[in-house]
C-alpha cells in the first residue's frame, strides 16, 4: 500500500513509498485512512532536528502522520462495540496506562508514551491498524477532512477548557495566527468568550484575514502595541491568554496585555529562553500554566466540539493534497502560505 514515510534519518527524504500493508492484532482495528493532517511536528520530522532525532528514534522507513482519521474497515478477534464503516478518529498517544501520571488521568504527562507517527508508525497510508482504545467513533456523516483535524483541535480544547479554561464574558488573547492559534479563537468562542483577540505579525496578515472572518479581533503587532490594543477591547486587559505562535518574545508582549489575576497557557514549543520581568508577574499575581497535548478525556470534548464546529473548521482548512504531492505540502507550510494542509491517498 502507498504510505507517506521519511525514508533515512537525515533531512528531507519525505516520500510517498510502497509498504507492506498492516497486520491486524487482536485488540486492534483497521482503519481506511480518509485524511490526514500535516503540522510544526511534521515539519521538525522532515528537517530532522536533533532533539526529535534524539526523542523519536524511530524504525526506518518511518510512516508518518499523528493526526489521521478514516473508517473502520476490520476489527480484531478481541475488540466488541466497534461497528465495520464508522467513521473515526484516533488519538495517536500510546500510554502507558500504568504510571502516576496515567493512573491520574494526566495522560498528555505519562512518562512512557509513544505518539504514532513520531516514535511508532502513523497514519499517513492507506491503511493503518491502531489499538481499539485509541478510536473515538464519530457521528454518522461527519465529514472525512474535519475529522482528520480533530487532533489539533483536542490540543486547543485542552488549553482553553481544562487548562486555562474561559468563563462565560472572557476576554481571551491568542499569540500566533496559524492553524493551532485559530482552533484556540474556535474553542474560546465555543466555550462563550466575549471576544477573541488574535496577535499575529505583517507577515501573518493572511491569516488575521481568516480568523477576521472567523469572528476575532486581531493585531499586528508590528504596527501596534499589543497592550494598547487589547485594553480598546478589555480595559482591564484579557481575562485569559494563550500562547500558540511559540516565539520567544511572545511572552513578554502577552504578559502586559494580561489583566491582573490574569491566566496565560503556553501551548506553542518555543526552543530558546523567552524572557520576561517577573515582578508584573509577582505584583499582578498572573499566571503562567503550560498546556501538552490533552488527556484521553480531552477527546471526548473535542469529538463533540467538532460537529458544531463543522464550518468553522472546513475554513481552516485551505489545501487539500494528494500523497503524490507531499512535497509541494510541505513547502507550503513551510512558507506559511497555507492555513491547516490535509493530504489523503487518493488525489
Ligand atoms: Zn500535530
Ligand atoms: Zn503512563
């Protein structure tokens, strides 16, 4: 079967191959993938930086994709209550499920975990068998491209209803205008924020236009001050912030923009020192929460989100590729001229 794998490790070497097609195991499920979702991570995975290098170890050839999404197609001897032609979407976290942090429910903390796609095989193919634990069966007619974003979505519902959760009449602050940034403007809204600001830079103005259409407030920030703008909405300043553009100075702009008591969740990775002055921090008693991934929970939100969201998220996403063209995928996202890039085996 056609898969989308990094061939070596080294840079680059992203290709659609040929691969064996996967064995069942009794307590798996087969799924015929109906999309896949590209991100950040697939991006550091293609350039091979060290610390993924470090982190995945993977086997090689190594099939990608850790947001993916399809129908049942076959389900091991062992597996009941999983019906052949649902839809599904599948969290790509393998944990331990025996650990402090899993025993806790604090999955996204679990010190064993395996995501598919970076440290196991992922479902960028045509098919992919993954534990029957990991599906989330979806409404009949939920439509294959929202489904296959739901991943990203599960993050933003984890920053914004369980981490940093919003309060109905909330303020809420983005930083960052992609893709991750624009599902945190989605889940504010949906959790009842009275506005949405979204921050980006002149580079981002693409993508301000789209969370414009999608109801935010947005600032460029290399034209006006970040504070200022937000207190024309918020005169206090926001209620909440989140950080998903994972720049370094995104903090220190966030920050004065915070009303006192203020909560700001760091969902964006940010690979340098990002420095602020602490004592508007002790003064104001903000706080700073970081936000990884979600919890099996979290799923259980996000799938329900992800119906009345349908429109919204169809907006989000502004390339659809076929796996022959995963090259050209990868060069928009890299260049950012894309908002949420879907590829899928069949053009
Ligand atoms: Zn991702
Ligand atoms: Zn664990």
């Amino acid at each position: 079967m056609r898969a989308i794998a990094k061939t070596q490790p080294a840079p680059g070497q992203i290709m659609e191959i040929e691969v064996p097609p996967p064995t069942l195991g009794p307590s798996q499920v087969l799924l015929r993938v109906g999309g896949g979702g590209l991100c950040g991570t697939d991006l550091s995975i293609r350039r091979w930086d060290a610390d993924i290098a470090a982190e995945y170890a993977p086997a090689f050839p190594h099939v990608l994709g850790h947001e993916f999404a399809g129908r049942i197609e076959a389900v091991g001897s062992d597996v009941e209550g999983i019906a052949i032609g649902a839809m599904s979407t599948v969290t790509p976290h393998i944990n331990c499920g025996r650990c402090f942090y899993c025993n806790n429910g604090r999955h996204s903390l679990c010190t064993q975990r395996r995501i598919m796609g970076c440290h196991a095989p992922g479902g960028l193919a045509e098919q992919v068998a993954v534990p029957a634990d990991n599906v989330f069966v979806l409404p009949d007619g939920t439509d294959p491209l929202v489904a296959a974003v739901i991943e990203p979505l599960t993050v933003a519902c984890h920053a914004v209803l369980e981490r940093v959760p919003i309060t109905a009449s909330d303020v809420a602050l983005v930083m960052g205008a992609g893709p991750v940034a624009l599902l945190h403007l989605l889940v504010a809204q949906a959790a009842g924020a009275a506005a949405v600001i979204v921050a980006g830079v002149a580079a981002d103005a693409t993508r301000l236009a789209i969370a414009r259409q999608l109801g935010a407030v947005t600032v460029d920030q290399d034209s006006e001050d970040l504070a200022a703008a937000v207190r024309r909405v918020a005169p206090r300043g926001a209620d909440v912030a989140y950080d998903a553009s994972g720049h370094h100075d995104a903090l220190a702009a966030a920050l004065p923009a915070l009303r006192r008591g203020g909560r700001l969740g760091i969902v964006g990775y940010c690979h340098a020192a990002a420095p602020f002055h602490s004592l508007p921090l002790a003064l104001d008693e903000k706080e700073l929460i970081g936000c990884r991934a979600y919890n099996r929970g979290t799923w259980v939100r996000s799938t329900a989100l992800a119906a009345a969201l349908t429109g919204q998220l169809r907006q989000l996403i502004t390339h659809v590729l076929p796996f022959a063209e995963i090259d050209r995928a990868f060069t928009l996202l890299e260049r950012r001229e894309c908002m949420k890039v879907v590829v899928l085996p069949d053009g």
